[in-house]
C-alpha cells in the first residue's frame, strides 16, 4: 500500500478517535454545540496530526468548539482521560469554552467571538521580532467573520505580511440565530479575503486528500493564506445534520447510538478505499 | 504628561529589552523619537484598537512587555472585552495607556473625554491602575510600570509640578492641615493648592497614586480620625470613581468616628456645552470658585 494511503487512513482513524471521544464527552453531558465540533473535526486531526510542527501555536477563535479541541488534544496525549471525563462537570477546567492558562496547547481563553485572529496576529508578529519562523494557526468560523474585529485582524495580518498566520474558516453556513445566508451574508467570501490581500484556498474540510493540497499550497504562497473549509455543521448527525439545531441541541434517545454507528461505517469504507 | 512619557520610554528602552510599542494611530508631535529609538518594535497598528490590544496579550504570552498607546477612552472602553478576556484573565503584562483621562482633550468633546475609565479598568481582575500626579511622576511610573507583571493602565493628563512634592509613591502626603481631609488622584488634585492659602493651610491633603487600594496609611487615618472630615477629588465620574472606593473601605476598616463626607467629581455635561479642560473643571466644582465655594463649606 502506498505511503499515502497508509497516512489517509491513519488520519482517518485519529479523526474517528477523536469523533468518538467527543460525541461521548457530550453525550455524558448531555450538551450541546454538537455540530460545531463535528464542523471542525477533519480541521483539527489534519492540524495536530498532519501538518502543525511542535513548536507551531493553536488557537480555536471559534471557542464554543471546545470539545473537539480537548479530544484531539487528549489523542495528543496532551489531556488525560481523567480530565476529560472531567468535560462540564463542577470544579473541572475544562468548560465549555477554552479557559485560561489551566491546560496545555489552550494559550487562551476562547468564546467570545472575533479575537482569536488578532491573538494569532500579535503571535505572528511576535514571532517575527524574535526571528523565529515558528507558525500559529487560527480556526474561526463562518458566523464569527460578522464581528468588526476580524476585519481589523485581517487588514494587520495583510499589511505586515504575517505569513507565519495560516487561517482557517470553518464554512458551515450556519450562525447563532440562521444561515449566514439568512443573517450576515458572506458571500463572496474568497474575493473578500483575496481582496484584503490574502491567498486563499476553498476546500472540502472533511476532506484529508483536499487538506493535504492546503498545505501543500502554504508552501508556495506569497501573502498569508486564508482556507475556506467548505464543512457540514452535525455532519453524520442524521436528525441534525446541516440545521441549526445542532448547535444547540443535547443528543436524544439512539441519536449517539446511531451517530457512531454511521462513523463507525463511514470509517470502514474509508479504509477499504484507500487498500484497494 | 506625554512628553515626558515618551522620554521615559526611551530612557527605558535599553533597560528592558522586551519592550515593544503599540499604537492606535496617534502620537504626532510626541512619539517620533520613541518610534526612532524601538525601530521595528514600534508598530503603528492602525485605528483598530481591538486588534491592538489583542496582539498585545498574544505578544506578552511570547515574552514582550507591550505598551499600548492611544487617547484614553479608545484604549480602554473601545476595546474593553479584549482587555478583559485576552489581557487580564490571563494576566499578563500588557501597559495601557491612555492620554487625556477626564476632560483632558477639552473642547475637543465627549467622545474624547474619559470619565468612566478607572471605573472601567479597577474593576477588572489583576489590572493596577496608575494615577500621576504631575510631569515628575512620569519616569518613576513607567520604570515601576515595567516592573510590574501584572497588566496595567496609566492614565496620563496634563499637569503642573508641585513644589516639594516627594517622588511618586501609592500614597504621598501632599501637605499638612487640621480641618479637613483632602484625598485625590491624578492633576486635578492641583487644583485645591491652587485655592487661597487661607484655606488650603486647613487642608490636609494626600495623594493616591494607584488602584487598587492595598493599605491605607495609619498616619492619613489619624488625620481623618482627628478631623472627622474626608473630601475626595476625582475628575471621573462619581459611579466606580475614587469617593465611592475610599468610602467603602473606611466602612469596612470602621474607623469608629462619625464623618462628614463630600465627594467631588465630574457631573458630565450638565449644560451640553463643551469648552476647554479647565472650563470643564469649574463647571463641574472641581477648580476656582465652585470648588472653594464647596470646601469652604465643609470647613465651617
């Protein structure tokens, strides 16, 4: 089997392992923002497991995420077992946001909207000063690019050339309240990005041959790259996939049970893609 | 004050080598020479102070000590949830700076006034707020500043030296009196020297020079004790300000006499006129007649 092969499905069984970690973690917390992790679950295993180096800085802007963020962290081994059982229980650090300066690979508090990309700014910028070519990646989402201070972001990161940036949107079209269609429309959103002076690429996000050609592009960008992940909020979530409510919503009934199943099938067919 | 803030900074710059600054697009006349003596380190960052103080708290997190730059109230309340979150729930050293607190930048109006700030930034966990006095404090404030690992804010604003005035301190004894206490923050505090000496021989008055309050001196509640009289003077509003703050803690600490207590402080615009810092001041009772018509009064 080819090398490639071998690597696409090791990447799809991390981000199986990291799916399951997750969907259990809410499922015990009987919780939501279940969609918005199963949004960002192909992001997050390609970046830790693929393409960030050690050195390299995370921050997840779109905070509500966060457990997608400490199950690929805890498949890092970064995070124990024991910590995430600990997920939205008392006197846990693990909330339902970031927290602040508790846990590894976490720099900052994250979940209110529209900071991360200035925080991974002043670290591109700093990292500059220090002559260190050491990147940090930022994952926003799509409804978030609502709040002014991205722009701000932005325009900094293409001014100063803040290539050591890599930012990600996660592209599900949907936002607190509608579609982004409905609410704040984005669109078009790579001529946005391009026109503020951005490389920018569209992928599919749950895609690792489309994420492999993402950071095969960094390699040969000259401005700072912007990647639209083209994602499904709940994805494989059949109640909830692509609606709203799957931003909200605890699992009910056989919805875990089902969800896993559907993974654990989708996961099989993966694999025997790649060995053929 | 801002002169000699940028001539601090620059007497620091080789004392402290991970200092960067960070402005939000404003300095003409005044931060050239800090510009020329941190190079790359300076970085204009545009009229986006949100991003500014963000990039602030990921630069402290690398290692950089940032001064953050900009008229007072764009770099407190403009960005006030990125101080917040990324600067003070981290606690990180991040030094705010705002020029012209209070009516500072007189009649240029009330979007460039600042009479909520150390409201604002007391409140917020781990931030220290510092208050000079005069021109005189500045080099002491800042070389403190940088040693302080905590996130900071200074608010700078016109003043004039005060003679015999000792150096800058949380608290310093401005003058001594026997009819009433005097405790103020920031160059407002001048205002009452500059009052007939008749009255201001009455005056015991004190300075305070940063927030939050640690510790009261024993000597300055001997002084109220022996008086019985307290004047606070603050131009800032009323709500979160300095009278507010000092009269709870003398409630907790129960001093155990009675006291005759008159905040002074900034009403806002109570005529919607605008008109020069001082105009402002003595509208307001905090300079001229209106204040000695209302000091006058508590001494008798």
């Amino acid at each position: 089997m080819a090398d490639d092969n071998i690597r696409y499905i090791n990447l799809c069984t991390r981000a199986l392992s990291i799916k399951k970690r997750f969907l259990l973690m809410y499922s015990r917390a009987n919780a939501g923002h279940i969609g918005s992790s199963l949004s960002a679950a192909e992001i997050l295993t390609f970046l830790f497991f693929e393409w960030m180096q050690d050195k390299d800085e995370f921050i997840l802007s779109k905070g509500h995420a966060a457990a997608v963020l400490y199950s690929t962290l805890a498949e890092k081994e970064w995070l124990s077992e024991e910590d995430i059982d600990s997920f939205y229980q008392n006197d846990t650090f693990l909330a339902a946001h970031p927290p602040a300066n508790k846990l590894p690979h976490i720099p900052f508090a994250t979940g209110s909207l529209g900071h991360g990309l200035s925080l991974a700014a002043g670290i591109g910028m700093a990292r500059r000063l220090k002559q260190s070519e050491d990147r940090v990646f930022c994952v926003t989402s799509d409804g978030e690019l609502n709040e002014g201070s991205i722009w701000e972001a932005a325009m900094f990161i293409a001014h100063h050339q803040l290539r050591r940036v890599v930012w990600i949107i996660d592209k599900n079209n949907l936002q607190g309240f509608g579609s982004t269609q409905e609410v704040m429309n984005l669109d078009p959103l790579a001529d946005k990005l391009r026109a503020f002076q951005f490389d920018c690429l569209e992928i599919d996000g749950h895609n690792f041959e489309a994420w492999r050609e993402a950071m095969d592009y960094a390699s040969t960008c000259t401005k700072p790259l912007a990647v639209i992940a083209n994602t499904i909020k709940g994805r494989d979530w059949a109640t909830y996939e692509n609606k709203l409510d799957s931003h909200y919503l605890p699992f009910k009934e056989l919805q875990y049970e089902e969800t896993l199943q559907r993974l654990e099938h989708q996961h099989r067919e993966q694999v025997a893609k790649y060995h053929n | 004050m801002r002169v000699e803030f940028a001539q601090a900074i620059i007497d620091q710059y080789n004392f402290q080598s991970q200092q960067v600054f960070l402005t939000g697009d404003l300095g003409y006349m005044a931060l050239e020479q800090v510009g020329n003596t941190f190079g790359e380190r300076f970085i204009n960052a545009g009229v986006a102070e949100q991003n500014m103080v963000s990039m602030a708290a990921a630069m402290a997190y690398e290692g950089f000590i940032p001064w953050v730059y900009s008229i007072s109230p764009f770099v407190t309340l403009r960005p006030y949830e990125q101080i917040r979150n990324d600067v003070c729930l981290h606690n990180l050293p991040v030094k705010l700076v705002g020029n012209g607190g209070g009516y500072g930048y007189g009649i240029m109006g009330a979007t460039h006034h600042n009479l909520e700030d150390i409201a604002a930034m007391r409140v917020l966990p781990h931030m220290k707020v510092y208050l000079p006095l005069t021109g005189s404090d500045i080099a002491n404030v800042v070389a403190t500043m940088l040693q302080d690992p905590a996130p900071n804010y200074l608010r700078l604003n016109q003043g004039r030296d005060i003679e015999g005035l000792s150096s800058f301190a949380p608290w310093r004894h401005v003058r001594k009196g026997e009819g009433a206490v005097v405790i103020g923050a920031g160059p407002v505090l001048a205002n009452v020297l500059d009052l007939p000496q008749d009255i201001t021989e009455q005056l015991d008055i004190w300075a305070l020079g940063t927030l939050p309050v640690t510790e009261i001196p024993e000597a300055l509640i001997g002084a109220i004790v022996r008086t019985g009289k307290v004047i606070t003077i603050e131009e800032h509003y009323a709500a979160g300000g300095l009278g507010e703050y000092l009269a709870g803690i003398l409630l907790a600490r129960n001093i155990g006499v009675p006291l005759r207590w008159k905040s002074l402080h900034a009403q806002g615009y109570p005529n919607d006129r605008y008109g020069s810092q001082q105009w402002h001041q003595e509208l307001n009772g905090l300079r001229g007649q209106l204040l000695q018509q209302q000091i006058t009064t508590i001494l008798q």
